[in-house]
C-alpha cells in the first residue's frame, strides 16, 4: 500500500501544514504550477515527489517536471497533466490521452477547483485536489490524500489548509 499526499497550485508559496498532513504519506504528486524550484527542492527533500510543470512555471521547473507523467502505483495507471479539465469536459490536448493512456487515476491542477470524481465512461477516478497556495481567486487552500492499494483507491480525504 502506498498512501499518496496530493498538491497542485502552490505559485511559489509552501504552507508549513503541508509537512504535518503528508508526514504519513509515502510519497507527494504536486499537479503543476509549483511557482519556482526552490519551493519544489522542499518538497523533494520531505518526500519523494513526481510533478508535471503548469502554465505558471518557468525553465526552472520545466527543465526538471515533464508536461505529462505517466506510471503505475501499485496496480493503478496514473496519468497526470496540469491543464486536462474534468469528466466529461476534458479539453482538447487530455481527453486524446486519456483515451489512448487509459488510466485509472488521471490528476489535473490549474482550474483552482476542487474535484474529485469517478469517470463512468473511460473507468477513471479525476482528481483535481484545488489549490495550495495564495494565489488564485480560491477561497479554501486544499490538499489530497490518497491510499492506492494492489487494484483500490479508497480513503481519499480533503484537506483545508484555510483562507488563501
């Protein structure tokens, strides 16, 4: 079993709660738009992180974070790109790859939102885990967690880091 800490949208701005929510977490996928890398060098050193660069990030980021990730946690393909939208209104650059990648587990960031939905169409689970930094029109900084175990995905939990 792995347990797997969720971010997305931090613009450079890393709320300390962060290290006490994933401290059990085995490992950290943060969706884009981290804001710089020295905010992504933290993370790195806490945990270990997978990270796709956001429309936000600079060559700092983008030389290290693909635009696409894709890999398998325990029995689970996971897919993860900063701009893909949500079932059914992917845009037009994610849904040809989820088609084609037909993942179990897609993770987008960008829209700032919150979500968190099972695809009944293409079989996968869509989560956005909102926003973790200051930036945005967001009200609520959000965080993810996330246990995947052989073939499940259960105990998702929201997190609230409070007010942007």
């Amino acid at each position: 079993m792995k347990r797997i800490g969720i971010i997305s949208d931090t613009h450079g701005y890393l709320d300390d709660a962060v290290f006490k929510h994933f401290r059990d977490c085995d490992e950290i996928w943060h969706a884009g738009d981290f804001g710089n890398d020295a905010l992504a060098e933290q993370l790195r050193r806490f945990k270990p992180l997978r990270g796709v660069y956001g429309n936000i990030d600079g060559q700092d980021i983008r030389s290290v974070y693909p635009e696409l990730l894709q890999w398998v946690c325990e029995d689970i393909k996971v897919m993860m790109l900063h701009i893909g939208g949500y079932p059914p209104k992917y845009n037009s650059h994610a849904k040809p790859l989820i088609i084609a990648g037909k993942p179990q587990l897609f993770i987008s960031g960008h829209s700032h939102i919150l979500k968190i939905m099972f695809d009944d169409a293409l079989q996968c689970l869509h989560i956005n885990p909102g926003a973790a930094g200051k930036q945005g029109w967001h009200k609520v900084r959000t965080l993810v967690k996330l246990d995947i175990e052989g073939k499940d995905m259960k105990n998702c939990q929201v997190i609230e880091l409070g007010a942007r």
